[in-house]
C-alpha cells in the first residue's frame, strides 16, 4: 500500500466512523425521545444526502459526468446494492433496536466487520490467521467498549426475532461494501453513493406508500414536529448520512477490503467519545480496555497488509 493512499484512506475512513456514530446519538433523541418513526427517519435521511450530492454534483462539470455516464449494465447492480446497502440496512437496525435491549441492539456495530469479513471469505476462499486475529480482537474490543462485556461477565438479554434484525444489518451491509467496491473503481465513490441512496430512497417510499394504502387506518408514521426536529433529521442526512456513506465509499479506493472493514470497529468508541462531550456519560475504565483492544486490531490488520 503506498503511503499517500494509506493516509488519504485513513482519512476518509474517520470521516465515515464519525459520521455513522453520531447517527446514534441524534437518532436516539428523534425515534426514541420525539417518537419520529423509524421508517420515516431512514426515509428522509436519504433523500436529503441523495438529492443534495446530486444537486451539488450536476453543479461541476467533472461529478456531472460522473453521474451521467453510469454505463448501462451498472445500473442494474444500482437496482438492487441501493436498497440493500441503505434502507434495508437501515431497517434493520431500527427494527432490531425496536425489539431487543440497548445492548443486543449495539452489536450491529460489533457485528458489521464480520459481516464483511464473512461476505468477502464467501467469495475470495481466503482468510489467514493473522486476519482472523485482529477480528477477534476488534470484535472483543467492541464488545467492551459497548458494555455488553465488562468484568461482571456478558450482558446480553434472551435472544430472540430482534436479534435475527441486528445479524441481518452487518450482512446487508457486508453485501453493500464487497459487492459494491467493483462498481464504485468503475463508477467513481461520488456517483456510486449518489444513485445508492436515492434508489433506495425511491424503494422505500413506494414500500411506505403501498403499505400505507394497504393499511387499514395507514401506517400511522410520526413526522418530524418543528424546528428542532427537523434541524436534527437534516442533521442526520447530511452530516451522519451524506459524510459517512461517500467517505466509506471513497476510502474503498484507497485501502484493502479487510482494513476498511476493521475500521467499522472504531465506531462504538467514537459513539461514546462523542455521547461523553455532548450528555456528558461516564465512560468507564472497560471502555477504555476495549479502544485499546481495537487499536491493536488495526494495528495487526495493516501490519498484515504491509507484509503481503
């Protein structure tokens, strides 16, 4: 891996586990607080982050042609990555955070680098120990830093459904990343996450509409109630929906499948750090042992790379 790659990668990496961790902070206060539903949330974030990248990019000649020239056998992979990588996804973190515990329902971040280490091994055939190392010690670190482990032991409720919904949002987004790096070298990162999040935007809300006509007396959706409330939602669009999704994609450009999928793991301990500054939480002496555990996860994974 070339230096220069490696950094800008790094970069843009952080850019997306920021981004995708205040998702949990500013998603929290508007479905669990203000009552916003799920489905309506996932919708709108979506819609903001792929009509302002497109209208932000037919603006300048070199994204327009980007956008324009999707060759014709892409868009068909378009069809179906977007709504798997954004709103099915999406609904099934919600879901899951609907049915289980605030502690079941944190491992989708735990989860989502085996998702795509498991997506990726599926195809390729290959994994070494040494991968499998820093996953393990990734995944520990996570499992620390989001209290489900701690010195009194685990802390997981019965399993159930809700679960299945957490296990099927790293899958998905393990389909996402693995199936979508060829598109996003041919199509370029910016026109790649543009046409992912407005297909499934467009999905979602022909789903919302169908099931609503469906519905005896509708779905009963709760919008966003004033300025507070949509300055959150818009919040979430474009700064935990726009930033994380083109940063993740653009860093596919720059670092290996495994040490962009390892990354995903910094993403509980950002989540903490930004809940510490802004509700000011506690953050315990175990978190801590579970950030340093993912430091030595990333550190193995790209020492790894650099061997190969």
């Amino acid at each position: 891996m070339q230096h220069r790659h490696v950094v800008r990668g790094a970069l843009l990496a952080a850019l997306s586990v920021v981004g995708f961790a205040s998702t949990f902070v500013a998603g929290g206060e508007l479905a669990a607080v203000m009552g916003v539903s799920p489905a309506v949330l996932a919708l709108v974030r979506f819609v903001v982050a792929g009509m302002t990248l497109l209208l932000v990019g037919l603006a300048s000649p070199g994204t327009r042609r980007e956008l324009l020239s999707v060759p014709r056998r892409q868009w068909l992979r378009l069809l179906w990555l977007g709504p798997v990588g954004t709103v099915l996804m999406a609904w099934c973190v919600f879901k899951g955070c609907a049915l289980v515990s605030v502690a079941n329902s944190s491992m989708a971040d735990a989860l989502t680098p085996l998702g795509i280490f498991a997506v990726s091994t599926a195809i390729t055939r290959r994994a070494t120990p040494l991968q499998i190392l820093g996953l393990l010690l990734g995944f520990t670190g996570a499992l620390f830093t989001i209290r489900v482990l701690d010195g009194d032991g685990l802390h997981l409720s019965a399993y159930g459904i809700g679960d299945l919904f957490i296990l099927g949002s790293a899958a998905t987004w393990g389909i996402y990343t693995v199936f979508g790096r060829d598109d996003i070298a041919q199509m370029g990162s910016y026109a790649f996450s543009t046409w992912t999040m407005l297909i499934g935007a467009a999905v979602l809300a022909l789903a919302l509409c169908v099931g609503d006509a469906l519905s005896d007396g509708g779905l009963g959706l709760v919008w966003p109630i004033g300025m507070r409330a949509w300055g959150l939602t818009v919040f979430i669009g474009l700064f935990c929906t726009l930033m994380p999704f083109w940063a993740w994609n653009a860093a596919q450009n720059h670092l290996p499948l495994s040490v962009l999928g390892m990354s995903a793991y910094f993403t509980p301990a950002a989540a903490v750090l930004i809940d510490r500054l802004l509700r000011g939480n506690t953050i315990t002496t175990w978190q801590l042992f579970g950030t340093v555990l993912i430091c030595a996860s990333a550190v193995v994974e790209t020492g790894r790379e650099h061997n190969e």
